[in-house]
C-alpha cells in the first residue's frame, strides 16, 4: 500500500491515464516487491508490458488479449478518490486506508470494446475463497457502487468462471502471437491441401507425418500451425484442447487476410 506522498507522485507521473501502449497503471509489479504470484507480461493488443498481480489476473489478461473484439486493456485502474470517499460515507463502509493514508482503489481491468452496445466494461478478479472475506466483500461493494454510478458495466471473475480447455489452448498459442517468422502464404498453401488430404488425423498426428516425412526436427511442423493458429489465419474452436484437434475442425480464417497475403506474396 501507497502513502499520501506516493500516491501524489504517481498522479503526477501520469499513472493511470493514457490509452493503449501509453497507458501507465495505477499499481504495477514493482511496487508489490517480490509479494505474491505477479506477472509481467506483453500485451499483443496494446503493445506494451501489463502488470498483473495474481495468476488469476494473468489468466484473465491472456483471455482478454486474444478476443479480437477487445480493444484496450488497462489493468489496475483508478478509481476517484473523492467519489470513493462519498460512497465510502453513504454506504457506512470504512473506506481503504494505511496508517492514516486514505488509498486509491483500483479495478483489475477496465476494457475497451468494438460492441457499440457495450463499448467499455470492468472486471475485477477474485478467488472464490476471498469472497469468503467480510472486508473483502465490503471492498468490492464500494468498487461496485461507483461503477454503477458511471454506469459501466462491471462484473467480478472467479477461477470457476475460466475454462482450463481455454486457457491451456491460449497459453500453447500465446509465444506465437507476434510477426510472422515463416512464409506465411507458402505455408498456408501447404497446411491446407495436407488438411484437406488427411481430415481425419489430429493436429499432433499430422505434425508428426509431416516432420518424418521431411525429416525435420520433432516438432518442426507444430511450431509452423501455432503461428498459424495464434495469428488466426486458421482458425478453430477454442474450446477444444488442440491436442486432440482433428484437422477437419480447422478452418480457413478471415479471407480478407487471405487475400491480402496473397497480393504481397505476388509483388
């Protein structure tokens, strides 16, 4: 926790404002030392380093960073302190703060989406065992009742709200969501006619033909279909754990990109 002083000093560096790679959160790893289960990680829509504070947070990010409607992502988020206070008051709940020092609160995630309907939401990330927590649940009520004052629409994630399918699917993809590293239409070319060729092998099953056949280095031909996947130019449900993927349920992604990789690769 953040003195007066402290907090004083990060409003002025201009923590918690900007927008995308010039975003700045309020907290960030650095200031929870070597305390709990923190994460920096790079964010492939914002292109920067976000600062998670918990494995639950970074789950969450990873979710977050591959859903292609999202277009923001700003973690730890402050909440006015003047307005806190007043809820704090009104509500009859202590407000946060240490020896003395009223603090900030901040949400785990306020997001900015492409839905015109729903362009920006909040989340706040708790394990189920922590709502077990009176003062934690107070905590929560005051976050609660100033999103609802702004009406933003804010929601609280659990571990249960996860599915570990998903996640495990999206951690195997994640390293690979940069700039391409293969030549992306020869390799399209390629993967869609053994697709077509063998749709009833899985995706491990096709890996493994095509590096013995080339004989190429275990695993040579999975690395290539994750950038693939990860830079969505095949697409699949993500639902379904990849290792037991069969090539029949990958598909074709956005023809649009299609098409514009094809027009480069003839340049």
């Amino acid at each position: 926790m953040a003195t007066e002083k402290q907090q004083d000093n990060w409003i002025k560096e201009g923590h918690g404002q900007g927008y995308l790679k010039n975003y700045k959160p309020w907290v960030t790893v650095r200031d929870f030392g070597s305390k709990g289960r923190s994460h920096r990680v790079y964010g492939h829509t914002t292109k920067r380093t976000h600062h998670l504070l918990s494995d639950l947070e970074l789950a969450t990010f990873l979710l977050l960073d591959w859903n292609p409607s999202v277009i923001d992502i700003r973690e730890q988020f402050p909440l006015p302190l003047q307005t806190t206070t007043q809820i704090a008051e009104q509500a009859q709940i202590t407000h946060p703060r240490v020896r003395n020092a009223l603090q900030i609160m901040s949400s785990d995630f306020y997001i900015d989406h492409k839905d015109s309907k729903q362009p920006n939401f909040v989340l706040q990330t708790k394990y189920v065992a922590d709502l077990e927590d009176m003062r934690t649940i107070e905590k929560l009520e005051l976050e609660r009742r100033y999103w609802e004052s702004t009406k933003i629409p804010w929601y609280i994630l659990t571990e249960k709200d996860i599915p570990a399918t998903v996640l495990h699917n999206i951690k195997w993809l994640y390293p690979a969501m940069r700039e391409s590293t293969i030549p992306v239409y020869e390799k399209l070319n390629e993967y869609i006619q053994k697709f077509t060729q063998y749709p009833h092998l899985t995706l491990i099953e096709l890996s493994k033909k095509v590096d013995q056949a080339y004989d190429l280095e275990l695993g040579s031909s999975l690395s290539e279909i994750r950038e693939l996947l990860a830079q969505r130019y095949f697409i699949f449900d993500i639902t379904k754990d990849y290792k037991k993927l069969k090539l029949s349920e990958i598909t074709l992604g956005d023809i649009e990109v299609w098409e514009e990789i094809r027009h480069v690769s003839n340049q």
